[in-house]
C-alpha cells in the first residue's frame, strides 16, 4: 500500500501514543493489509460523540485496507472498566448488556463494512464467559505484576477513591482480548482512548510472552473543552448517537454551537473533509466561523444520521436562528446539498405528546424542561428558570409556572433552554 495512513491519522489528530511507533507504520505503510482491533462495552444501548473517535478511526483504516474488528465487550462489561471513573460504575445485568450489545453492533454497522470481504464484528463474552477461573489465573495471572499493574493511571486514579476487585481485573481480561484475537485472527494492533494505554500495553506485553509475536498499541487523544471538561457533555447529559436519546436537531446544534477556536481540530477528527478544505474553512477564507460551524454540524449529523436528518436539521436551525450562508446552502467539496424552504422546519425539531389528561393532572414548567431531557434534573431546571435562561413560546418563566392547554397555540408548545436549545411538545386529542 501507498497510502501513509498513519501519517494520516496524525495529522488530524487522531494519534496520542503508539508503541514501537517507527516499526508500526512500516507495518501501516508498507506492508501487506493488517487486522487490527477497537473494544466498545456495552454498557448502554447507544455509543455517544465520545465513541465517534475510534469508529472514525476504524473507517479511515479500513479505507486504507485495513482490516477492523469491532469488538463489543459482552464479557469485560460483565465487570466494568475502572478507566476514567472516580468510583465503582454500577453492575449490569446479563440482560441489560446483550440487549446493550445489539444497539452498539446496529449502530457500528452503519459506520464499518462487515463481511467475509470486510470487517469483523465480535462479542468477548463468547471467550470470556467460560474461562474456568482457576485456569486463568495459572496460565494468565502469572504473568501481570501487581507492583506494575498499580501504576497504570486508570488504577492509581482509584486507589484514592477505592478500587473494588472485580475491577481490577478489568486489565487482564482486556489483555486476554487481544491474546484471544492474535491468535484467532491474526490481529495485531489495538486502538483506543488515551486511558486504555495501560491496557493496551499490558495486552502487548502478554501476546509477546504467550506467543513470541509483536504486536501494537494506538491511543486516541482524549477530548475536553476550553473549560476542561468532557466533550460530549452538555448540561442535559450525553450527546448519544440514538435518535431516541439525543434529537437529530439537538445532535445537529451540539456541533454547530461548538467553541470558534475547535473548529479546525473537530474538522479533522469528525469530518472526511479534506485537509486543504479544513483549512480553508477554519481560515474563514469563505463565509468565516459560524459558516465552518454550519459544515462541521451538517457533516457529522449527516455521517451519523443520514443527509436528508442532516439537511431537516439544518432547515431547521435556519428558521430559529438563521444562517452564515445567506443562499442557504449546505456547500462542500464532496457534494452541494441544496437546502430549500419548501420543507417544514418544525418537523426536525424534538418533539414529546402529552395528553390532556397529563394536563389536567398538572406539570409545572420545571416538569416539562426535565421531560424534555434539556435539563438533568429538577434542580437543574429551576436554577436555568431561577437565573432567566428558560423561555415557553418565548415568554420567560418562573419554576412554580404552570403549564395548562391554553399555552398551546395550534395543539403546540415551544421551550427553550437557553439562546439555542429547543423542544416541541404537542397536545394529543
């Protein structure tokens, strides 16, 4: 292959660390196509902007000619990854984890190309569930040094807080991953957060003990604000890939109203666009930021979503705030997506029922912000209403208003979080 993928992967940003870094993009570059692999615990029903990264990852590798194993963690989700947690995250049941899995595998279906000719989509709990323990600690526990373990961050991060046994395990399960699919599959690289280093090291170290190969590690870098926190965190939770957690409108405005001076860095990791477009845009040689912004909402809505979710999205984001491109367009160098105004706005905007009997029972505007998932919780919603930032119709509420039928205008009620975030609710017959 010509292609320097790993070149590629660093000049937008995706490469944090990488062991024997020289070794493996001989083995990217020049070599023949290689089998590498990214775990994802299902731990919900639906990846989050987080989990973008790595999936975009796989599909630059896999176009590259790569071969991708999606690995969905069946089995480690069984115990929990103590990565980047303060405390114990709360155990699931079997239940819950395969219902998850089937939500993660239809989501990365649309992203990777499976197949005899394409990738691999795995689930650890068909290794990992009828491992005898007594076995795996003789044939796998003897080579993970305690002393070597607890210098890993996501560990010395917990012994603060109290690092639980079962999660301590999390390390050698992740390793015997990539032994399992080394041998099985001829993988050789592992791919993920920045926080999995440790992991992804210690399975490294246990593929060249138990079967005399070298294999490879990447890290993405992981992302955080200006103000340094998690990107992908709002005030009213996640930002999830499932149309049902996060609204395609609420998706499409996450990214439109990111921070001016991420644009150039979100361009790279969450777009296909090119680099000398990127560059372009985050120059504002064109229509300047909020036009950057428009293509950088529109891209990934659309690589998530679909164009024509992603073109609504946008109508819709016209009509309440208007536009950087004044022909009203959504304009870049893979395709011209005309957006027309013979399509109604409102239809993309996210949308609740309520009855009339919810009504009459009473909810108060605290209620409904809640419900509507653009506040955490009660308290969250009272302190937005309290500080002014709450809007019904665009009339500015108090936390003890309450909602009747008459606040309806043709069977509809708009709230409003904010300058930028909104929700529909209609009133049922």
């Amino acid at each position: 292959m010509h292609h320097d993928i790993y070149q590629e992967l660093t000049d937008r940003g995706f490469i944090y660390q990488a062991t024997h870094e020289d070794e493996l993009r001989g083995r990217l570059t020049g070599g023949p196509p290689l089998t590498f692999y990214i775990g994802f615990d299902p731990t919900a029903d639906s990846l989050h902007v987080g989990s973008l990264i790595p999936l975009i990852a796989m599909v630059h590798m896999q176009r590259a000619g790569h071969r991708p194993i999606a690995l969905v963690g069946g089995g480690t989700a069984l115990v929990g990854d103590p990565s980047g947690k303060t405390e114990m995250r709360r155990l699931l049941s079997r239940t819950d984890i395969d219902t998850n899995a089937r939500g993660l595998r239809e989501q990365m279906g649309r992203f990777l190309t499976f197949g005899d000719d394409g990738g691999l989509l795995l689930n650890n709990a068909d290794w990992l569930e009828d491992l005898r323990y007594i076995d795996f600690l003789r044939d796998i526990g003897r080579h993970f040094s305690v002393n070597r373990m607890l210098t890993a961050e996501s560990y010395r991060q917990r012994l603060e807080t109290g690092l639980s046994f079962i999660e301590f395990n999390y390390m050698l399960l992740q390793a015997y991953d990539f032994h399992v699919l080394c041998r099985g599959h001829d993988c050789i690289l592992q791919m993920g957060g920045q926080d999995q280093w440790g992991n992804i090291v210690a399975g490294v170290d246990l593929v060249r003990r138990l079967q005399s190969r070298e294999v490879y590690g990447i890290t993405f870098p992981l992302l955080t604000t200006a103000g340094g926190e998690k990107f992908g965190k709002t005030a009213a939770g996640a930002i999830w890939l499932d149309a049902g957690r996060t609204s395609v409108f609420d998706f499409y405005q996450f990214w439109r109203n990111c921070e001016d001076g991420e644009i150039g860095r979100l361009l790279r990791l969450f777009t296909f666009l090119p680099a000398a477009e990127i560059g372009r845009l985050e120059t504002n040689e064109d229509h300047g930021i909020n036009r950057a912004k428009e293509i950088l909402a529109y891209e990934v809505t659309a690589l998530v979503h679909g164009h024509e979710a992603a073109a609504d999205a946008f109508r819709a984001a016209a009509t309440q705030f208007g536009t950087a491109d004044p022909e009203g367009r959504i304009e870049t160098s893979s395709r011209i997506a005309e957006i027309t105004a013979g399509r109604t706005p409102a239809a993309s905007l996210p949308e609740t029922s309520l009855s009339p009997t919810e009504l009459d029972a009473g909810l108060t505007v605290v209620d409904l912000f809640v419900r509507a998932g653009l506040c955490a919780s009660k308290g969250a919603a009272r302190r937005l209403l309290d500080q002014g930032g709450g809007y019904c119709n665009d009339d500015r509420l108090q936390a003890d208003f309450t909602i009747t039928a008459t606040h309806f205008s043709d069977g509809a009620l708009l709230l409003r979080a904010g300058k930028k975030r909104y929700h529909r609710f209609v009133l049922r017959p």
